[in-house]
C-alpha cells in the first residue's frame, strides 16, 4: 500500500504550479529549518547516522573520510551530469560516488565505510521523483572478499538496527511527524530481476528485460510490498561497469538494489565489483566510453586488487523512510533540487 505522504506528494507534482510553489519554498529554506517539524527529521536522521556508525563499527568496519574531487567519478549515474572543478589547469570531477576508491580501501583494510557527500546535476524532471537532490550523503560500505549475498545481510542488518535506534531514541520525533514504524521482524524478501519484472507486469508496469527499472515503476513494486526487499541479480548493461558480471552466467551481474515499502522505492545499490583488469576495460568500452580516462584506476586494477563487494545508502532517503516524508528534500536543511536554483 502506498503511504499517504508519498500519494499527497504525487498529487502536489500533477498541480500546475507544483514547480513555482516549489522554489519558493526553497528561496525560504532558511524559514522551514526552524520549523519543529524540520528539527525533528534533522534529529531523526542525526539518531540515525549515530546508529549507522555503531552498527558497521560494532562489525568491524573502519570508517575513512571521504574522496571530494578526483580525475574522474562514477559515470553510472544514469542521466545526471558530472560537476566539474578547476584543479589547477586540468578540469577535476567532484564525487558522484566513492565507488572508484572503495575497492582499494576495502582491499588495504578489509572492511571500510565512508559517509560520503555527492554531487549529481541530475534531469530536471527528477524534481518530480521525490527521491533526487543534486547534493546528497550516502553511507558507502565495502568489503574484501564478500559476496553480494553477504553485503545484502550486512544492509538488512544495518537497516534493522537503525530503525530500532530511531524507536528507542526519537520516539518523540516521530510522534510528532505522525509516522509510526517497526522493526521488520523477518528476513527480507529477496526477488530477482526476473521476478521483479513478471510482479510488475500483473501489476501494470511493463519493463523492457535489460534495462533499469523505471522510477515510476518502482514505486509500484515498491508500494505492492509491506516490508524493505531485495532485488537482485541484474542484467549487464544496465548498470555502471564495476557490477561484476557472473563467471557462471554470462550477462547477469552479481548486484542489488533494497527497496523500501509503501512506495518510497530505491534505498540502496550494491554489488560484487569486478576487479579484473581486462574485464573492466571490456565493460568501460561497451558503455561507450574511452578506457584511458580511468587510467589511474586501470593501473591499480592491473598491479592486482581484491575481490570486494558493497554498497551505497542514500542518507536522505533513508530520512525520508523513517519518517514518513513526502519528498526526500525535506531530509536537508538546505537542499540543492535539479534544475531550481536556491541557497
Ligand atoms: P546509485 O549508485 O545511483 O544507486 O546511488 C546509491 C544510493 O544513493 C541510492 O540507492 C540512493 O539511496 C542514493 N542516491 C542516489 N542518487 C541520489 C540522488 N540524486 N538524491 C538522493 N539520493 C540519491
Ligand atoms: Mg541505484
């Protein structure tokens, strides 16, 4: 069932003025950070960063600062545009995730987290997914010789446990946002691609096989489910080209997104990385693009790296779950939304 937020938010998107009375709002962001109900999503989402931290530290995990800039980001970013910086001459990337750093820092420390900003100039029409800002945090977790199955149990697990953090210390909060939550009890649903497409078809939505889940899709699948579930095993080509494609089966990558319930959709991307030096130039090339401007990345893929596996959670996303919220812009005191231009 979809929550009531998210349907009073798709109702807002389908006014006429939803764009105008929307920049408004954000010329103003400086007025709804006072709001107590904005001081208690910000207090929810601090309970749950506090509970992320004890989590992965409690298993282990190390947590390292963060890459800003770099030669080059993540391109599998479907959509969005990179931002660029000046470095002296050469033209600089700002992150648009960690993920080209983590496999190194996984394989010199085994088990690593970053909690890390990002940068993606995303479509404009994005400002009507409720899920897109162009600056957002996510809690980026790898680790040295894991499965995708094991990173799915270390997400579950991370998300069990920040939600009975958030009961047992935001109550208060939550209360006052009229969002009631649970523990999820049992284990998550795991479903393929596969499945996932043959769900949506009797629900309605019809995905071409190979390509990524359309947004308005997921939120479909997404509302049919009462629970966070797993997707996983998606086909190649339709995500960045460090999904590590299955020896086995050619064409299937060992990946994963989570789902939230209630139509709240994507909360996490992970995978198995490949890690092959000619695996990845393959990969590269087939997205269309020139291998040699990962040229820093090859060479440490060719002087030997471990087989890592990991994933990314959006901050803001996981804000916007936990505390019911219609649009994940309410999840930041100043949010950066496609396209609107604000402070
Ligand atoms: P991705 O690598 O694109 O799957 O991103 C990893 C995670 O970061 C997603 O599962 C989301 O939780 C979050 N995320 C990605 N893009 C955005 C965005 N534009 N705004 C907010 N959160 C995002
Ligand atoms: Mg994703």
């Amino acid at each position: 069932m979809m929550h009531p937020s998210v349907e009073r938010f798709e109702k807002w998107t389908r006014s006429p003025t939803f764009r105008e009375e929307l920049k408004k709002l954000l010329s103003k962001s400086y007025l709804h950070v006072r709001t107590p109900r904005s001081k208690a999503v910000l207090r929810v989402q601090a309970v749950a960063l506090e509970a992320i931290r004890e989590y992965l530290n409690s298993m282990g995990f190390v947590e390292l600062l963060p890459p800003i800039i770099g030669p080059v980001t993540d391109p599998g970013i479907r959509g969005a545009r990179q931002a660029s910086i000046d470095f002296y001459g050469h033209s600089y990337k700002v992150m648009s995730s960690a993920i080209l750093y983590k496999q190194m820092m996984a394989t010199a420390l085994g088990r690593i987290y970053i909690v890390s900003p990002n940068v993606r100039l995303e479509p404009e029409k994005t400002i009507y997914t409720g899920r897109h800002l162009v600056e957002f945090v996510q809690v980026d977790v790898e680790e040295a010789h894991a499965t995708y199955h094991r990173a799915m149990d270390v997400a579950e697990g991370l998300f069990k446990h920040v939600v009975r953090r958030v009961l047992e210390r935001a109550g208060e909060e939550l209360k006052l946002l009229g969002r009631s939550l649970e523990v999820p009890r049992g284990r998550f649903e795991r479903i393929s691609y596969d499945e996932a497409l043959g769900i949506l078809e009797k629900l309605g939505c019809r995905v071409d096989y190979g390509t990524e889940i359309p947004w308005r899709c997921e939120v479909v699948l997404s509302a049919y489910f009462e629970e966070p579930f797993f997707i996983y095993d998606y086909p190649r080509g339709s995500r960045g080209f460090y999904d590590r494609e299955d020896p086995e089966r050619p064409g299937i990558l060992r990946d994963f997104d989570m789902l939230y319930p209630e139509g709240f959709g994507e909360a996490i991307s992970g995978a198995e990385r490949e890690y092959e030096y000619e695996k990845v130039v393959e990969r590269i090339k087939e997205g269309g693009e020139d291998p040699r401007i990962y040229g820093w990345y090859l060479e440490m893929l060719s002087d030997g790296i471990a087989p890592t596996a990991g994933f990314g959670i959006g901050v803001e996303r996981l804000t916007r779950y936990l505390c019911g919220l219609e649009a994940v812009w309410e999840a930041r005191p100043y949010p950066k939304l496609p396209g609107i231009v604000s402070p």
